[in-house]
C-alpha cells in the first residue's frame, strides 16, 4: 500500500523545481549570501502580501517572535499573555525576552486564544498579548485589540501557521504592532533551511528590528547597541521569492482538500471549527477522537501519517514547571490535547488520498 505523509516536501519542489533552481543559482553566481538584494525584495513583496507596511528578514521564526516583543516594549519581569497549546517556541520567545508567559485557556471549537479569558489574567505587569493563529486560523481579533487597547497592552501575533490566513479581510500579520513569522520548510510559506520574519506598520519597529538582527549596526563599521546575529540569507530569500508567488494558490488548494475532508466528515467526525470571521489557512487539517492513540496507531498500520500537535501542553512541560500551573488550570486545553489528531494535508495531495484517510477514519469510530 502507497504510504500517505502528513507533508510532502519534495512533491512540492518537483512542481517549482525550475524556477527554484534558477534562483539559487542567481545567489551563487552573485555570492550575496547574507541579507542582500533577495532579502530585501523579498522583505518588500512579503510585507505587501501581508498588508503591513515593513518586513524585516530574521534567521528563525523563534528569534523573530523574541525580536518583535522585545521591539514593543517588553522588558525583564514583563508578563506575556500567550496560550499552552502552541509549539514551544511561542512561550521560549518571552522568556528569552526576559519576560514570563501567562497561559489562558483555549476556545473549545476553534482551540484558538479563548478571548474571555484575557482580562482576568492582566496584572499591573502585563505588557503584551501573545495570540498564536494555531493551525491556519486567526484568533478573534476585533476584541482581542479592543482589550489591548482599553488596557494599555501591545500586541504581538505569532502567524507561524498562518501565512495569508485572513479575519475579517484582512491578513494575518497586519494587525499587532508586530507579528513574527516563521519559513521553516514544514510551514505553508517554507524556505529551504530556517527563516523568519517579523512584519508591523510601525516604521521606529521596523528600524528598530533592520538593526537589532544585525549585531545593532547602523552601518558597517557603526554599532548603535548590542544585539545578535540573526539574519535571513540570501538563498532563503530567493526560494521564499519563487515560493510567495505560489503561495495564494497553494493557500486555495489546502482549502479545497479541507472542505473534502469535511464533507466526508459531516457529523461523523469532530473537527476544529472554522469560523466564519475569516479565512483559514489550513496549515493542519485537526479532528478529535475519543480514541485517539489507538486511531494514531491504527493509522499509520494502514500507511497514513497523522500527527498530534500538540501531546502536551506548554503548562505541563517540565520547561515550565517552575511556572507551578498543575493539571486542572487550563481544561480546555488539557482535555483537547488527549483528543486532537492532525491528518495529512498539504497542497500536492491527491483528492483520492483524502478520500481514502477519511474512510479509514470513518471506519476506526464505526
Ligand atoms: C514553527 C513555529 C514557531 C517557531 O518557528 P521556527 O522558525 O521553527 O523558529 C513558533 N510558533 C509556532 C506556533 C510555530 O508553529
């Protein structure tokens, strides 16, 4: 039996196998292997695509998000008010900001940032919020702003799985005074190697963030502070190039095979809901079993590929143990993770394999 993945990199690179070559191959020819004039094309195409005014090319996703809270303000002591159910890298980013990550619980039928629970989690040292668009979907970000704003608080979006994910027309990283993003190869929008990016409309950020990933020069020889190393190069910058043109379309497949998914579904299964705010992006296609482990085993006996993101959250890692947040704080995000199953997706999948992981599925509830 065919196997199925949950992605499919090389399927993708088969498809821009010419245009991708040819670009590398302009870098080397003109060894402009760090920043230089892809970076900075591409910096400029990315921040249009995203409708926010400036891009600044980093060398991660975890160092943009770090970089972006750092450029808004937060400062050693600073609460952070994040979600648990995220990749390690979102709560890592405060910390490694000086700052302390403060979980809330999740919506249970997006998963997603659950909006109520905010303002009873600031304290008089909370400085910013932390929404991550998990999955592909934007969190409800109309009263998100209007507590930040009643509140004195920043905001930082972590669009690592929300690349062109839309909420209320707008796309995902145009709407925090800065938004991080990350190009890890897996992602929608994946470079060949680590690449990030923070994106705001906010030109002193923008300054701020061009120098403070370049050990704060101001130019060669010149440093204004000091900052670190954290640079995109030039060959991610040229693959994201041939790849952002691709990108809507992909974006639109990822849709369609989602909505195949669905149909097949209906009620049968429980998926994440999309809501009708926006315009998902669908980086992961999530569904809850009751049995999930034994569905995850039987799954990949049948050659199917599912993940689970995330087995456990960010609360109950031992990382975040001093924390002291036992089993119990956060329900929603706790019960969920027992259940969630991510199933393969990804725009080169045949319809037919759609069809053929939702049987099998169909079949592990019958
Ligand atoms: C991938 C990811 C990151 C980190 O990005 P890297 O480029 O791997 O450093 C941060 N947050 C979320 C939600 C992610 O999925």
């Amino acid at each position: 039996m065919s196997k199925i993945p949950l992605v499919d990199l090389r399927a993708q690179y088969e498809t821009i196998k010419e245009e991708v070559d040819a670009a590398i191959s302009g870098v080397l020819s003109r060894t402009s292997f760090i920043l230089g004039e892809e970076v900075e094309a591409f910096e400029r195409e990315f921040a249009a695509y995203c409708g926010a005014a400036h891009c600044v090319g980093c060398a991660n996703g975890t160092d943009a998000l770090e970089l972006a809270l750092r450029a808004v303000g937060v400062r050693p002591g600073d609460e952070v008010i994040t979600v648990a159910n995220t990749f390690i890298a979102t709560a890592e980013a405060i910390t490694s900001a000086g700052g302390r990550p403060v979980f809330v619980d999740v919506r249970d039928d997006t998963l997603l940032m659950d909006v109520s629970k905010i303002e009873d989690a600031i304290t008089p040292r909370t400085r910013a919020l932390l929404p991550v668009h998990l999955f592909g979907q934007m969190v409800d970000m109309d009263p998100l702003l209007e507590i930040a704003r009643r509140r004195g608080l920043r905001v930082v979006e972590d669009c690592a799985q929300a690349h062109g994910a839309r909420y209320r027309g707008r796309r995902a990283g145009s709407f925090g005074d800065a938004a991080a993003f990350s190009f890890y190869p897996g992602k929608n929008l994946g470079a060949y190697g680590d690449a990030g990016a923070v994106v705001t409309n906010d030109a002193s950020i923008a300054a701020w963030l061009s120098k403070a990933r370049n050990h704060g020069r101001a130019s060669k020889y010149e440093h204004d502070f000091e900052a670190r190393n954290s640079r995109m190069d030039g060959l991610q910058g040229a693959v994201l190039r041939v790849k952002l043109r691709h990108l809507d379309a992909w974006t639109a497949r990822r849709r369609q095979l989602a909505a195949s998914y669905r149909e097949h579904f209906r009620s049968a299964v429980r998926m994440v809901l999309e809501s009708d705010c926006g315009e998902a992006v669908y980086h992961l296609f999530v569904v809850r079993l009751s049995r999930r482990d034994e569905a995850l085993r039987r799954l990949k006996g049948s050659g199917i590929d599912a993940g689970i993101h995330y087995p456990v959250p960010l609360h109950l890692q031992r990382a975040y143990s001093h924390l002291e947040m036992p089993r119990g704080m956060l329900p929603v995000t706790e019960h969920a993770a027992d259940q969630i199953l991510s199933l393969p997706l990804y725009p080169e999948l045949a319809t037919a394999a759609v069809e053929m992981v939702s049987r099998e599925c169909l079949k592990l509830i019958a």
